[in-house]
C-alpha cells in the first residue's frame, strides 16, 4: 500500500485509478443535479447537497449544546447546503456515548430550541429564506458503546473482545456479561417515543431514529443468536424498530418526517497487524451467525436481502428518507470511513480508499435502484476532496442517490455547497483531507471533561490549538488556550 493515496491533480488522474482498481466511480463536471430542489414528504428543500450527523463531542457535562456545538450549527446554517442531518444525540443518560455527547430532555429542551433558531437564522442571512431548508436531528442509544457501562444485546465473540468495561485497566467485557432484557427494550421504545415527541415539540423538521455503526438499534438488527422475541428471525430483529415508529405514528400521525440513518452492511471486526500495521480482519468461522448484511458464508462481503427487507419495513412504516452507512468506528473504520491516515487507534486500511468508496456507492445505489420513490442520502465521498461534488452529481445523474452528503468534508468545509453551487467547483485548499486528527480528537478523554471537542485540525485553527493541548504539545501553560466558551 502507497504511503499517500491521494495523489490526483485532475479528474483524469482520478479516473485512470478508478479504472486500474476495477470500481465504478464516475464523475460530472458541470454541476446541474446537485442544484435541484428535492421533496421529502410534504416538504420540498432547495438542493440535493445535504451535512451528515458527525459528532462533535462539545456539549455541556449535562447534554446541553455547548459554545462550540452552537458555532459549528451555525456555519451549517450559513455553508448552503439544503439538508442539515443533526448529530447523534441520545434519548437518556444511559445512552451516552461520551460524557459531552448531547442530551434530549425536558431541561434542555431550551438550548435545543436556541440551537435550532440561530442554525436558521444563519442561514436566512445570507440566502434571505429558509423555508427550503430542512434541519433534523439524530437520535441514539449507544448500547454496548454507552460511555457508562456497556448495554448489549447479544453475545458476539468477536465484538465483546474489543468491548471493555474498563479500557484504561484493559478489562474487557465477560462470557457471562448480562445482556438487555426485554422487558428493558420495551422501556427503551418508550422513551424513544418520548425523545420523538421532544424533537417535534422543538420544531425540527424531521428525526432520525438511529440504527447504525453498532450501537443498539443495529445491534439488535444482527441478534441473530438472541432468544426471545428481540432476537433470531428477521421479524424479531426488527420488532424493536417496528414498534417505535408504530408508536410514533399512534401519537403524531404524520405531523413529523422520520428517517433512519441505517447500516446495510455491518462488516467484521478487524485488528491492527503488529508487524505490517495493515487491518487484518480476526478470525471467523463460517456460517457467520452474527451482525447485520453480512454474506454468512464470507463475512468480508456484503448480502443486502436483510438490509433491503428493512427498508422496505421502513418505507412501509412511513419513513421519508433513508441515510445509508456501514461498518463500526470501533472496529473497522476503514469501512464506514475511507481515509487516508489511521486514527490513533486504528491500522492501515487494507484496501484502496477507492474500493471502500466503491462499495457505498455500490450498497446505496442497490437501495434507492429498489426503491426509486424514497429520498436515498448517500455517503462515503469525503476522502474524494475536492472531487467529491463531481461523484455525487455523477451518481444522482445515474439514480444511485438521491442526496449527496458530507461529515467529516463538511466539519473541515462547511459552507461546500455554497461554494459548489456558485463556483462550479470545490476549492482544493478547504477539503477534508481524512488524516483522521477529528477522530483522534474524539479519542481523547484526558481533561476536566472527560472529553475533548472534535473538530478539522487541519482547516480551522481554533482546533488546531486544542489537537495540540489534547497531545500536549502546548508550548506555554499562560498562552491563552482554544477551548469551549473562549
């Protein structure tokens, strides 16, 4: 593997490696698709250029937006893009990812509603309206990842050697580790439908009832090897999910948009080689008898009958707009994220950058080719830089997507749909360029918050100076310090 992926000078370059590695990445120069308005539901927003939910682990100690959450929703509000995807935000304590993760309760509601008005009013200054823009909000239980102690809801080998109950001690989770009762489920249901409430309450446009990167919802998604009616047949692996949105609908109709943020294919956990560094996925058996859109019988592939079933449920259910993703940020990264440099946890991809975005597109465009009438939002483009607009025009051109959407490029850029939309192109010096410094700003737990913000290090220099504090690498204690509030 090359010790620099990306290279490219041109879209000539880039498609000659698109040809050399066998995927089918194309690109549109002019900009046209990206440009028309889309519908959702009763809904119309202005362009089909949208920003995903990426954390930005800046809240308060008790879930409120924080100074930075606030700065970064409002330069949402102001890049142009019509889709703003609120982050993950989680529905009880227990649920937290990380101790600044945001927190959708009764006392906070006030901070969300505040939220919510300045991302709109940013965007009314400089595009005069915002009545084409659509803001929801994302939101989550992190089961076996919650921060606190891990919630799972089945016993996977492979997942529980790498789920710690205490990772500073290395004290992994054990064999006889209990998992979530049903009885405990059902509470859960309730309190999503409760959180739902919340986010129509505050005027958000639509909610995403999150169900991927190997938090609960997904998880119970491959509880394959579970008992009772949460686990074994699809119906059960479903039931949690069916039941939300049929208590949802019971309580709001169809007052508020739903949407469903989903992994089609969960992947493997992988480990770091120690002696090439490369990602080697750890020993399995076959049939797989776990996770979600897995091939049973080569668990390195994809089999997308389950994950289109559940869309099917989904569009069946109501639900106006499907978000597809993949893999674990815990385990196998490379999955959900091509980059180009490993996080500090992480291990050299084990493939081209190429082939992972190769099969987003390829997973995404099976889904919306099943379901031509449903609002498909796309992902894995930010490691393509500043061509990335020009393969998500080429893919809603061909019908593989519907919305063409950024995370991590839109933490580093965020007004890049404005600056497509009028320059006819992305500027080369304000993309994301995935070294993965946001990630290992997410990985460090070490100050009074138990948490550092994340943030681009590389294109905004108020995070820059906190990648240096979070590696102590400040070189004075008195030189006034970027942190949250300053």
């Amino acid at each position: 593997m090359p010790e620099k992926y990306f290279t490219y000078k041109s879209l000539d370059d880039l498609r000659r490696d698109c040809k050399l590695y066998g995927v089918d990445i194309t690109f549109d120069e002019k900009l046209e698709a990206v440009a028309r308005p889309v519908k959702i539901g009763d809904r119309t927003i202005g362009n089909a250029i949208g920003i995903h939910p990426m954390e930005g682990c800046d809240g308060t100690l008790d879930g409120k937006p924080g100074d930075l959450t606030f700065r970064r929703w409002e330069r949402f509000g102001q890049g142009g893009a019509k889709l703003i995807w609120g982050e993950a935000t989680a529905i009880v304590p227990d649920a937290l990812a990380n101790p600044r993760q945001l927190l959708l309760n009764e006392r906070n509601m006030p901070d969300f509603e505040l939220m919510l008005k300045k991302t709109r009013a940013a965007h009314r200054q400089v595009y005069d309206r915002d009545d084409d823009l659509m803001v929801g909000l994302q939101l989550t239980h992190s089961g076996r990842w919650s921060y606190q102690k891990p919630i799972i809801a089945y016993h996977h080998p492979q997942v529980d050697s790498v789920t710690y109950l205490d990772k500073k001690n290395g004290i992994k989770i054990p064999t006889d580790y209990p998992l979530v009762t049903d009885g405990d489920l059902e509470r859960t249901e309730d309190m999503f439908v409760e959180a739902v409430e919340r986010v129509y309450r505050l005027g958000f446009d639509f909610v995403d009832v999150k169900q991927c990167h190997t938090y609960l919802l997904n998880e119970l998604l491959g509880a394959h090897t579970r008992e009772g009616k949460y686990g074994g047949s699809f119906e059960n692996r479903t039931r949690f999910i069916r039941n939300i949105l049929g208590k949802i609908h019971n309580e709001l109709g169809d007052k508020l948009i739903i949407a469903s943020r989903i992994n089609a294919y969960d992947g493997i956990p992988y480990e770091k080689d120690p002696s090439t560094g490369l990602g080697k996925p750890l020993p399995f058996s076959v049939p797989y008898p776990y996770s979600f859109g897995v091939d049973r019988h080569n668990p390195l592939k994809e089999e997308l009958s389950e994950p289109l079933q559940l869309v099917g449920l989904l569009h069946d259910h109501g639900v106006k707009m499907i978000n597809v993703s993949m893999g674990s940020p815990y385990y196998n990264m490379h999955i959900g994220r091509p980059f180009e440099h490993a996080p500090i946890d992480g291990y050299v991809p084990p493939e081209h950058p190429l082939s992972g975005i190769d099969r987003h597109f390829r997973i995404t465009g099976a889904i919306q080719q099943a379901f031509p009438d449903l609002v498909v939002v796309g992902t894995g483009y930010s490691w393509l830089r500043h061509f990335l607009i020009n393969a998500g025009e080429s893919n809603i051109r061909r019908k593989r997507v519907t919305i063409v959407a950024t995370g991590r490029g839109a933490i580093a850029y965020p007004d890049y749909a404005h600056d497509a939309l009028t320059l006819g192109k992305l500027k080369s010096s304000n993309v994301c360029i995935a070294v993965s410094h946001c990630t290992n700003l997410m990985r460090s737990k070490h100050n009074d918050l138990g948490q550092f913000p994340a943030g681009c290090v590389p294109r905004d220099p108020l995070y820059a100076e906190i990648f240096k504090e979070s590696t102590g690498k400040k070189q004075s204690a008195s030189k006034p310090q970027a942190r949250e509030g300053s």
